[in-house]
C-alpha cells in the first residue's frame, strides 16, 4: 500500500501534498559533522569520557532485554496508572534525566526533548537499560549491527532455540507492528499516544515507535520484517532522524526563553499530535509539517 501526506492549509481549504524525500533539505538545516564532544557521531569507539558509561548501559541492555521482559513491561504499562500532566509539566521533569546510553551529548534531556521519564521514580523508576538507547527486536536473533554485540551471549534468549533464528517467532512481511521490540520510551510514548486515541497519522507514530531503531535505520537490519507500509514510513523516520540525532549540542537552550514560545505551539497543536511531546525543540522550529492540518491525500 502506497500513499503520501497532504499539509491542509486551513485558511485557504487547500491541500498541499507532501514528499518525505524533498520535505527537509540540508539548506534548512545544515548536518554538524561533529557531536558535543569534538568526535563523529555515535562512536562508540571514541573515548571522550561517556565511552565507559555508554558501554556499561548496552552491556545491562543486551543481557536483560529479553523477550519475556519486553512483553512483560508493556502489560504493566499498558494500564497508564502512572500519571497524568500537561505536556510542558512532562517536559520539565526531563530536566532531572541525563541518558546514560547517549555518546553525543552529557546534558539534562530537556535540551533534546524527548520521552525517557521511565527512569524517575514517578514513573516506575525503572533501569536506564529498560528506558533509553538503541532499540531492537526480541523475539529473533540479535543482529550483528547492533551496538556491542557481544554482550547479547549472555542474554537468556541467545541460545533459546524458539528466539535465535533470524525470523524467530515472526513470518517475513508480517509488518513491525507484529515485533515485539525492547522495551523503553520508545514503546512508551507510542502506547501512550495509541491508547489516548491520538490523531496522529501512521507515519507519525512509526516516528516515535522506531526512532531508536539504529539497527535498521543504519544497517537496514530486521528489515525482512518490514511491510508496505513500514517502507513508506521509513521516509518520514528518515526524515525526522537528523533533527533528532544532529540536534544534540552543548550550545544549550535557555528553557525559560523558550517557554512560551513551544507553551503556544502546544495550544495551537495539541489536536494534531494529541498532546503528546515527542520533538526535540530544534526540531520544530521552521517545520512546515507542524503548521498546518495533515491528513492522507486522496
């Protein structure tokens, strides 16, 4: 099934149709060749300090994240018993997160903005392992592509018979909404906003579901999964990905100058993405997706 997005431009009743390759181009928004700390991005070979703490994180990642957990997680937080907050509440509380998976950048997470209140205790307290990093599928075999690999020998499912095939209990096609993915804010978010009956479109959800999924994004891995539809969202996670990894920087945000400015983009967008965050701040500024209605093209 192939389709594409329409932009409603509300005042004119017109429709203005989207094109995930042509959408964003580098003269918006130029890629920084460099991270916080002077090194490429994600390399998780560069010793800059985070080297040892990043490594430490995949290793409890890697050898906890089984399939039993995953599945185990959602039920406990399908029942969204949690909280309940405003959208710039949930955001000031990233201010007591920094991510322990992240190479790129040592600061509170409000200055990227994104979905890992899992860790405060609030919100279950949970382990950075179960919270933030690289996403992938459990249920199959760990790919090589995924970051220290190695550590996944000591994970129970590495030598279950039932789980280190390489479809594993999937059928090829049958769409990454059938993977059971490891657990973290990615899952979080996207239950979050399914079970509050958001009106965000299919390409806006598998943003926030898929966004950790370096495996693939990267190294095409798991991509056996995928189907027609997962392909044509990919487009869009294509898009949105450079605004999410590129926009780590130690040139920081000042959160109070910028307050009422993303406290207006809530009352204006809140129907659109169903008050939910899931952009960094960067990624929002001068995005024509966010100022308009969108809906599929006829």
């Amino acid at each position: 099934m192939s389709f594409t997005w329409c932009l409603v431009d509300q005042a004119k009743g017109q429709k203005i149709q989207l094109d995930a390759n042509e959408l964003v181009s580098n003269d918006e928004f130029a890629l920084p060749e460099k991270n916080a700390f002077g090194n490429a991005f994600r390399d998780y070979e560069a010793d800059n300090g985070r080297k040892d703490i990043v490594e430490q994180h995949y290793k409890s990642s890697h050898i906890n994240q089984t399939y039993d957990f995953a599945k185990q997680m959602r039920e406990e937080y399908m029942k969204l018993d949690k909280a309940e907050m405003g959208i710039w509440e949930c955001c000031e509380l990233l201010n007591e997160v920094v991510d322990d998976s992240d190479l790129d950048l040592d600061e509170p997470q409000i200055q990227h903005l994104s979905w890992k209140i899992l860790v405060l205790p609030k919100f279950g307290g949970l382990p950075q392992w179960a919270v933030v990093g690289d996403t992938f599928p459990v249920g199959c075999a760990f790919d090589e592509s995924n970051v220290h690999h190695k550590y996944f020998k000591e994970n129970p499912d590495f030598n279950n018979p039932k789980y280190n095939t390489r479809n594993g209990v999937y059928i090829e096609g049958c769409g990454l909404d059938n993977v059971l993915m490891s657990w973290g804010h990615d899952d979080y978010m996207y239950m979050v906003a399914k079970e509050n009956g958001t009106t965000l479109p299919s390409a806006g959800l598998f943003i926030v579901r898929y966004h950790s999924f370096y495996p693939l994004h990267k190294y095409g891995a798991y991509s056996q999964f995928m189907n027609e539809e997962d392909k044509e969202n990919f487009k869009w996670l294509k898009v949105f990905n450079k605004y999410d990894l590129y926009s780590k920087s130690k040139l920081l945000v000042d959160v109070e100058k910028v307050k009422p400015y993303y406290e207006s983009l809530i009352a204006k967008l809140s129907s659109f993405y169903s008050n939910f965050p899931f952009f960094p701040l960067s990624s929002m500024i001068n995005s024509k997706v966010f100022s308009s209605k969108a809906e599929m093209c006829d």
